[in-house]
C-alpha cells in the first residue's frame, strides 16, 4: 500500500508517517520501480501500536522501542519494560491531576470572594497596582486579608 493509503488505515496523516519513518522509529518502506513507497501489513501494524502508545502519552522514544520490539518478535522485552513505562505514566497523570485539583480549588476560593461578597473586579489602577481586594487578591495568590484568614468559608 502507498503511504496515504496507509495513513488512513491507522488515522494518521502522511507527514506524521514520513516523520517516523525519517526519525528512524518505523522501518523504511520497500520502494517501488517508481520510487513510491510501499507499505505492507507489517508495516501498519507497527504504526499502529506506536500511535496507540503515543496517545497513551508514553514519549516517543519509548513508543517506539516498544513498537519495535513487537515488530521484530522481541515480546519478552515488551511485556517486561511496558509494565513499567506505563506505571511512570499513571504516576504523571495523578500528579497532573493533582496540580489541577489544587488550581480549580484556588479558582473557586477567588471565586467565591467574588460572588458571594458581592465585589467585582474593576480595572488596575494606571501604576499597576490592584484596584481593590478583590483584584489584589488575583494578582497576589490570594493574599487579600479575608481570604488567607480562612480559605474554607466565604465572609
């Protein structure tokens, strides 16, 4: 198959195809007496599993040492280093969700000092500083007086 046909068959786009061939991380395509490249089912399924890997967020490197395993019958490696790589992932995504945890907390303290204390924001005075303690309280991670008192309830 030539390239674009097999780009659709794995949902991918013809450059991503060239970049992983060009990179090394999928085998170079046999040529046809027209230059054309021709890709076999081999070949799909290679980059089919490094596309696969690669949505799971596992770095390129890794997705393709493991896709290259696979397509050279080295399975053994596969089920022994996978395991791993994707246990580092997972540690990733906890901490990512734990950073965005503590981002929409902090947003939802500001606001609630907005609404419920029935302040608004207005614009910055014109030497930078924050116009009220409501804006200081943006600009400032939270350092308006009633907020850092007790971040817990609203006043």
């Amino acid at each position: 198959m030539q390239i674009g046909e097999l780009a659709r068959r794995v949902g991918t786009s013809t450059d991503t195809v060239r970049f992983y061939e060009k990179s090394g991380w999928l085998p170079r395509a046999a040529r046809r007496r027209n230059a054309y490249r021709d890709y076999g089912e081999d070949e799909a399924d290679h980059l089919r599993l490094l596309i696969e890997l690669r949505r799971l967020g596992l770095p390129l490197a890794d997705a393709a040492q493991v896709a290259g395993w696979c397509h050279t019958g080295h399975c053994d490696a596969t089920s022994a280093t996978l395991p791993a790589l994707l246990r580092e992932r997972r540690a990733e995504v906890a901490e990512r969700i734990s950073t965005l945890q503590a981002l929409d907390d902090h947003l939802a303290r500001l606001e609630r000092h907005l609404t419920v204390t029935a302040r608004h924001l207005d614009v910055l005075a014109t030497d930078g500083t924050a116009c009220c303690a409501a804006a200081a309280s943006v600009l400032a991670e939270a350092s308006c007086p009633c907020c850092v008192a007790d971040p817990g309830t609203t006043s």
